[in-house]
C-alpha cells in the first residue's frame, strides 16, 4: 500500500476528529470485536424506538427501553452528526463507558454513526480507516439491498483493508464474521448503482431508508455520492447531497450518468485509481457543493 494513502486515511475529519476525546478514544480495547461490542452497547438503534410494544420492554436486547423518555428524539443524529459530540454526550450521561450501560444512557444512532464512531477511535489509535456508504443484503435477508454504512480499516500485519460493521456485533441472524466482512456480502454505492445501470440488478431491489425514502437508481446515486465523498474523508450527514442531483430530483441525463459511470468505476479499487479520484474532487466542484436542511 502506497504511504500517500496510508497517511491520507489516518488524518481525521470534522466527522471523525475526536479533539480532547482522542485520548479517551486511544485507550479503548485495541482487538476489534471488544471495541464494536462496546460500542454498539452504547447506542439504541432507532428501530428499536418506532415500535411501540418494543420500546415498553424491560429486557430486550437493548436495555431497559421503558427508561427512555417519550420526548427524547427517536434519531439522534441531528444532534450528533461527528463522533466527538457522540462520545462527548455519552460521558456526559454517563462516564462509565462500559458494556453494561442503561437504557436511558444510550444514544440513539443509527449505522452511519457507528461507521463514523468506530473510524474516529481507530484514527485515534493510529490506524487508517475510512467509513464506506453501500447496501448489505444481510440486513434482511429478502432480495432487497438496503442501504447500510459500515468500516474499512487497514490491517498492516495483512497489509489489507477489512472490512467491519459495527451495527451488527451481536446479531444472532449474522453468520458472518461481522469483524471481517466478505466483500461479496457488501454492495459499495458504486458497485450498486454500476450493477443497476447494467441492468445486473432491478430499481425494487436497492433502496435507501433514509429520508426521503428512495429506490432504484437513486438510492444508489446518493450512496455514490456518500461513499465518494466518505473516500475523501468528508463523512457528510444524510441531509447533504450535490446541490445540482437535488435539484434535478436524481433524475439525470444520460451525459451526467456516463460522468457518474466513470466516476463508480474508479471507486470499485479506491487505492488504485486513488490519484484520480482526488482530481475529480479536486476539480469537479459540482460533486462538492452541497444541498443540506439550510444550505
């Protein structure tokens, strides 16, 4: 692996620099499976609040979800887009940062903060990691790619990037090392929205949850746009998309999607073509500015 990018993805973001936390973060358990159980046991995933009958149990899988106040916001993510203000809001409700925190401690992320957490802590301890945006079919296994933000995180000793997600560390329908991700379980944007414009996948089976709910072509255009923007460390929040896609409603014209063909192409091997892909954002402002809430 070239130093240049090695170096590249162990600087931090706004997203993922941890300031006055990094030491915190730096001493967290160093094997990677202790570190994402920790950490998913400090979170709620928001699915576990929408419903109503899950949200009164007592000893679900998340805690005791009774304790969580009705007014607290079911996505916290608006709150907490970067991973300093999440550690920074777990201490404040708590400083002890263990496995066996309370329901009412817990913040409520979804998998692109834990992708963005996770990065921030391997950064602190030194380690190249980059957040990747695609779709996991092993979210449910029904056909459907949803979409799912994980880890990469390079591994000297292979001299390899692996893998990781987070979100799922003790899922028991997960029969797959979570810490070590086969690449044929994971769709990035790119391979996606490649598969779709060759017709290897259809619009119904590739969507995006997040608002607003988008399928097909589109889902995988946004999650084109995550991930590139992910490779070049800017982890942007779910709100932000190239202001020239919003505008259009993600219907572009074939001479934008042949720019979006090349651009997917490069992203299949990140670190090959990695030069390029730094030109592009250096010189394709268009993929960069932004539409957000207030933008």
């Amino acid at each position: 692996m070239k130093k240049e990018i090695i170096e590249f993805y162990k600087k931090t973001s706004p997203f993922t620099e941890l300031g006055l936390y990094r030491d915190f973060a730096r001493n967290l358990p160093d094997d990677i499976n202790e570190l994402c159980i920790l950490q998913r046991k400090q979170t709620i995933h928001p699915v576990g609040l929408l419903n109503s009958a899950t949200r009164m149990e007592k000893d679900g899988f998340w805690g005791d979800l009774s304790q969580v106040p009705l007014t607290r916001l079911n996505f916290e993510e608006d709150w907490f887009p970067n991973a300093l203000s999440m550690f920074a809001e777990l201490l404040r409700l708590n400083p002890e940062y263990s496995v066996n925190r309370s329901a009412k401690d817990k913040i409520h992320i979804t998998c692109r903060c834990q992708a963005i957490m996770l990065a921030a802590t391997l950064k602190a301890k030194g380690i190249p990691a980059r957040v990747r945006s695609g779709f996991a079919p092993y979210i449910k296994e029904d056909g459907e790619n949803r979409d799912h933000w994980i880890t990469e995180w390079y591994d000297q000793k292979s001299d390899c990037w692996i893998l990781t997600d987070a979100d799922i560390h003790l899922d028991p329908n997960i029969n797959f090392d979570p810490n070590n991700i086969p690449r044929e379980r994971y769709l990035t944007g790119g391979q996606a929205y490649l598969n779709l414009r060759r017709g290897e996948l259809s619009e119904k089976q590739v969507s995006f949850a997040s608002w607003p709910v988008t399928y097909g072509l589109a889902a995988a255009i946004r999650a084109l746009f995550y991930d590139f923007h992910c490779l070049m460390n800017e982890e942007i929040i779910f709100l932000h998309q190239p202001e020239y896609v919003v505008f259009k409603d993600f219907k572009l014209g074939e001479e934008e999607l042949d720019e979006l063909d090349k651009l997917a192409e490069l992203m299949l091997d990140p670190d090959k073509n990695f030069s390029a892909l730094c030109q592009i954002w250096e010189n394709q402002t268009k993929f960069r500015i932004l539409r957000g809430g207030l933008n």
